[in-house]
C-alpha cells in the first residue's frame, strides 16, 4: 500500500478573538493532517471554526486573533513561529488560497492579466515581463478563461462570476504552489459553474500533484471533489473519515445531520430539506460538553457534562461521540449500536 505523506500535520491548535463580549474560542484545539496530492473536505456551518483555522495556517487572521496555542508544521517550518516576511514568502508560493468573493481579492483598478503576472514577479523578480506574461496567457488557458490574449487586458467588472474565479484560481497556481486553501470558492456561483470549476480544480491537482484544502458548508460538494473529509462543529472536529466512510457510515449525529440536508437530484423539488434544527454554541462562553448536545436526538445526560474523546472506529475513520465508545449502550437509541 502506498504510504501517504503529510505536507502539512497542525497539532492542537486554538484559535480565539477578544471582543467586547469576552474571548470567542474559535478553534478549540484542532489536529489534522493534509496528504501530498490529496484533497481533504473540511466541512461544517459558519461558526465552526473551518475558515479560522485555514486563516491560521495563513496568518491572515485579522488583529483581534490570536493563535493560542499548537504547532502548524509545513516543509519542516512551525508556520506559528516563521517571521512575518517568511509568512509572505509561503504564502502565494508554497500555499495560496482562493476565496468566496474573487471581487475582493482582485484589484478592480488594475488589469486581471497584470494582476497575476505581478504574482509571478512578486515571487520571481529575475523573471522577465514578457516571460510572466507568457506564463499567464498559459495558466489562463488552462483554466479555460477564452481568448486569453484579449482578456488579460480586462478589468475585474467586465468579468462574470465565474469568470472572476478562474482568474483567482490562475493567481493561486500562478508559483505552483504545494497546498490550496480553497474556502467556499463556489458557493457564490450557480451550479453549472460550480461543476466546471470542482472539475477544473481536480484536473490541476492532477496535473500539478498540489495538495488542497477545500472548506465548504456542503457536503454534496465534498463528494464530488474530496478524497477525506474532515467535519467541524463548536470549533472541535466532529470526524474525520474517507468520502466512502463519511457517505456510507456516518459516525456522528451532527455529519448524519448534514447528509439529511443534501438536495438530492432526484428528489421531488417541492420536499423540504431538512435543515438540522438549533443553533451553533456561544463560543464566548463554550459548552463544557459535547457541543452538539442542545441539537442532538440522541443526546444523554452525560453529553452536556463531558467532552466525548475523540475515537478510531474504523480505518482512518475517527469521531467524537459517546455513542461510538465501546462500552456504548446498543439499544433503539444509540443509531451506532442497534440491538
Ligand atoms: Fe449527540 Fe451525545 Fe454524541 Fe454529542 S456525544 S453527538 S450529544 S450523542
């Protein structure tokens, strides 16, 4: 069997920010790898700690952050440590990321074609214009962006959506980078779109071996496009599993949730999803429990006292969930251990 081998491994990582209300612990101690040419899912609603912890491993967390502590390691550097000036070495060309809205990456002022020739030059300044130029016509090409020649002259307006976010995808492979951090870079487009680029981002990582990270509230999404899945809930990761293991065995309540609220194509349109009911926790003040538990049909009184461990129940498979520990009771309300 072949063995994987980590490009990126974070160890405990906890991330907060002060506010006026008191300290929002964002992240709560989260550990993960990422696999060389692999695509990891990283999967839950807004609050759970997915964007922050990809902006950590960045170091674009706004001032208000703090990493307080873990370890980040990439290429034999604890990215928590490197300086600021090796910061902005890594990112663009070891590690880049796209984002929701290219509009607010992209320079509105300048053409979209220069804009990432000077990512190539920020990074290759012995590289000539007209190399740089070169590269960029290819790269657009190959994100299918049409008549490349006559678009690298546009402005950011005279592009669609769509459009937009293959510009930003050329940008980010502009220095062949190792790792993409791609967060919710399709939510914003209709689905044909977001089908050509799942497809295209998985031609690259083919064709340049890159690792990526995809962050998304949707698990439709993950199945098309991710090799493992990682899924967040309350700044804690929930479960980590392979896109089989996560579709065929969910092994949390919360995952079994997020599978219920997937459209399925041939699903009458006039039924209602099933949107897990309840809010996310306060993070200003977390549950010392299982985070899930004010959600959660299976809940049990120990839920809202302990934190379940976070356990193996398969290969590669782990969760955290007092329902899967071994002594767990099976009767008619455990759906891990049914009678
Ligand atoms: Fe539900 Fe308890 Fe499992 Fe949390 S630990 S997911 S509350 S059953």
């Amino acid at each position: 069997m072949e063995t994987m081998e980590p490009i990126l491994k974070i160890d405990n990582l906890k991330t907060s920010f002060m506010t006026s209300n008191g300290e929002v612990q964002a992240v709560r101690g989260v550990s993960f790898s990422v696999n060389k040419g692999e695509i990891l899912g990283i999967v839950g609603e807004s609050g759970s700690g997915k964007s922050v912890t990809s902006m950590s491993i960045l170091r674009l967390l706004a001032d208000t952050a703090k990493i307080k502590e873990g370890t980040i390691s990439f290429g034999g550097e604890n990215l928590i440590e490197v300086s600021k000036k090796r910061m902005r070495q890594i990112r663009g060309e070891k590690i880049s990321m796209i984002f929701q809205d290219p509009m607010s990456s992209l320079n509105p002022l300048i053409p979209v074609g220069k804009q990432v020739e000077e990512m190539i030059r920020e990074h290759h300044p012995d590289r000539s214009r007209e190399d740089a130029k070169k590269e960029v016509l290819e790269l657009f090409e190959k994100v299918r962006i049409p008549e490349p020649e006559k678009r690298y002259k546009c402005f950011p307006h005279e592009f669609s959506g769509g459009m937009r976010q293959r510009v930003m995808i050329a940008m980010a492979l502009a220095n062949k980078p190792e790792l993409l951090i791609a967060d919710e870079p399709t939510t914003a487009l209709d689905v044909t779109i977001q089908d050509q680029i799942l497809k295209q981002l998985r031609e690259l990582e083919k064709e340049y071996g890159t690792s990526i990270i995809f962050i998304t509230h949707d698990l439709g999404v993950v199945a098309e496009l991710c090799d493992r899945v990682i899924v967040m809930y309350g700044g804690l990761i929930m479960e980590e599993a392979s896109i089989f293991d996560i579709f065929e065995h969910p092994g949390h309540p919360y995952t079994m949730g997020l599978l219920a609220s997937i459209p399925d194509v041939e699903q009458d349109k006039s039924v209602r999803l099933m949107p897990i009911p309840g809010s996310p926790p306060d993070m200003t003040n977390p549950p010392k429990g299982c985070p899930f538990a004010p959600r959660c049909p299976y809940a049990r009184k120990v839920c809202a006292q302990e934190l379940p461990e976070f356990v193996q129940v398969g290969e590669a498979h782990k969760t955290r969930c007092f329902l899967q520990y071994p002594d767990a009771p099976a009767d008619e309300h455990n759906p891990f251990r049914k009678q």
